[in-house]
C-alpha cells in the first residue's frame, strides 16, 4: 500500500498528501488519539470488570461448597433425629 502512495507522492504535492491524509481516516486505516485513548480506556475497564467478576465467582464457588457441605451435616443430623423421635414413638405405643 504504502509502496503505491510513495510513487505518486511527488506528482501531487501537499494537496495530494492532504486527500491521502483524508483517505487513510476515512477508511479507519488511522484513527485520532483520542478514540485510540478512548479505546484503551474501555479495555482497561472491562478487563478489571472481568477479573472482578472471575474473582467474586471464585469467592462464591467456594461459598456453596462450604454451604453444601452445611447442608448436608444438617439433614444427616435431622435424619437422626427424626430416627431417634420413631423408636421412641415405637416404644410407648401400646402393645
């Protein structure tokens, strides 16, 4: 690309070089800092949104594990309890 500019370059001038200039922000093969900034700073933000989010998620995952492990020592000690309650039924029921 740049091969072909430079071989009309001279003939044209500044005008030239100006609608060169124009062409190349046009089709977006050169952009203004201040979108390339623009940019930047929404990668930026969305990285560390994502990395927060990867990282609470984390948190969490570890949070239903202990919870499910909760849960589970809960209904175990429920089943007991629950069994202890029938033999003690059984055993005053008339017979």
């Amino acid at each position: 690309m740049f091969t072909d500019l430079a071989g009309w370059v001279p003939q044209t001038g500044a005008v030239g070089l100006l609608l060169a200039a124009v062409w190349l922000v046009l089709t977006g093969r050169i952009i203004p800092r201040s979108v390339h900034d623009e940019v930047r700073r929404d990668r930026d933000m969305y990285r560390a949104a994502s990395e927060t989010a990867l990282r609470v998620n984390s948190e969490q995952a570890a949070n239903v594990g202990t919870l499910t492990s909760a849960v589970e020592t809960l209904t175990a000690s429920q089943r007991e309890t629950t069994d202890l309650v029938r033999r003690l039924l059984a055993d005053r029921s008339p017979a």
